[in-house]
C-alpha cells in the first residue's frame, strides 16, 4: 500500500469527495480529511491510501496542483517511514 497527501483543501471537501475523485487512478482503501477535535472543521489536508505504489504515484502526478472543490490543492506521494 502507498499513501499520498493532499493539502490546501476546501472546508466543503470530505472523504467521499476525496474517495470519489482519487478512484480514476486505482484502488483507494481509505480515506481521511484531518478535522479539528473540538469544532470539527477540516483542517485543510489529507490522506488517501492506494493499493500499490504505481497507483498512488499516478495520482499524485496527475492530480498536484489541480483545481478541487474550488482550491488549487497540492498532491505528494508520502513518504514511507520504517517502524
């Protein structure tokens, strides 16, 4: 699994938006919006794991700097970090 990381997202976007955008470029097997523990508001950036790394490199490079829910976001494959 890989993950890549969005951020400058709108207030408005949410996990099924993100689900549904980062489909196009393969398997998504989860989702998150970061939200504010105590007003719940998005805090601007995310995660979304991919089932292989081609898939989440695809997505990143197809998806940085383009325009989401009004916002121009920016995309990065994440890198991974040994446990």
């Amino acid at each position: 699994m890989s993950k890549v990381s969005i951020g400058n997202l709108s207030w408005n976007t949410n996990n099924d938006s993100l689900r549904e955008l980062f489909s196009t470029y393969g398997e998504v097997v989860d989702t998150i919006v970061m939200r504010d523990a105590e007003t719940g508001r998005s805090r601007g950036f995310g995660f979304i794991t991919f089932s292989s790394e081609g898939e989440a490199a695809a997505a990143a490079e197809a998806l940085d700097r383009s325009e989401v829910d009004g916002r121009r976001v920016k995309v990065i494959v994440s890198d991974s970090r040994p446990l």
